[in-house]
C-alpha cells in the first residue's frame, strides 16, 4: 500500500511539472521576461508592454522591478506618439506660416504699388498747382 501511494504520489508530481510546460506557451517567468527585455532593447515597445503585461499577468507577486520595467517602456511609447502627433501639428503650422507669409508679400506688394501711385498723384497734383 506504501509503494502504491509513493508511486501515485510520484506521478501526480511528474504529472504536474510536465503539463506546465504545456500550459505555459512563452516559456518559463524567465523567457518571458527575456523576451519582453529583447523587445524593447530592439525598440519594439508596443510588442515589449504586451509581453511585460503577460509576464505580469502570469507573476505578479514577484514584479515590483518588472512593473517599473513596463511602465518605463509604456512611458516611451506614449512619449512617440505625443512627438508624432506634435510633428503633425508642427507641419500644419508651418504650412500655415507659409501661406500667410505668402499673403504678407502680396500685401507688401500692393503696398508699395499703392505708395507708387500716391507719388505719381503728388506729382500730378504739383503739376497742376504750377500751371495755374
């Protein structure tokens, strides 16, 4: 009756560890979280907080590190696409500042036609004050 417990016992242990590793398809805590470390050092962050999230998801009594670890990477890439979005208002600014210095010429332009005219009715009107 010993042997038969020990041998059940034994196989529920060998059991257990080998299904683990079938219910876990990332890998150990350790290939998770070396993955989600060669992600970001690669620079793909969006990728690297969706396997920190797993690792998390999976480990989350031992993640103080790893969770600074995720916020860090999330940080950057809400720092990307706040510079993306900033690019984009920057172009349409300088396109903007492009047409309205276009304007400021043709304003200028018609300024010193104006001015032009203005001198040529002085003359005019000088011209006139002579004659009579």
């Amino acid at each position: 009756m010993k042997r038969a417990c020990v041998a059940v016992a034994l196989s529920v242990i060998l059991g257990g560890c080998s299904s683990w590793s079938f219910s876990n398809p990332f890998g150990g805590p350790a290939t998770m979280l070396a993955k989600a470390d060669r992600l970001t050092a690669e620079g793909d962050y969006r990728s690297a907080v969706a396997a920190y999230d797993a690792f998390l998801a999976q480990n989350s009594d031992d993640s103080q590190g790893v969770r600074a670890r995720r916020d860090a990477v999330a940080s950057i890439v809400t720092t990307r696409d706040e510079i993306t979005r900033l690019n984009q208002e920057l172009a349409r600014v300088r396109e903007e500042l492009a047409k309205r210095e276009g304007d400021l010429a043709k304003v200028r332009q018609e300024a010193d036609k104006l001015r032009a005219d203005l001198e040529r009715l002085k003359q005019i009107d000088l011209q006139l004050e002579k004659r009579k």
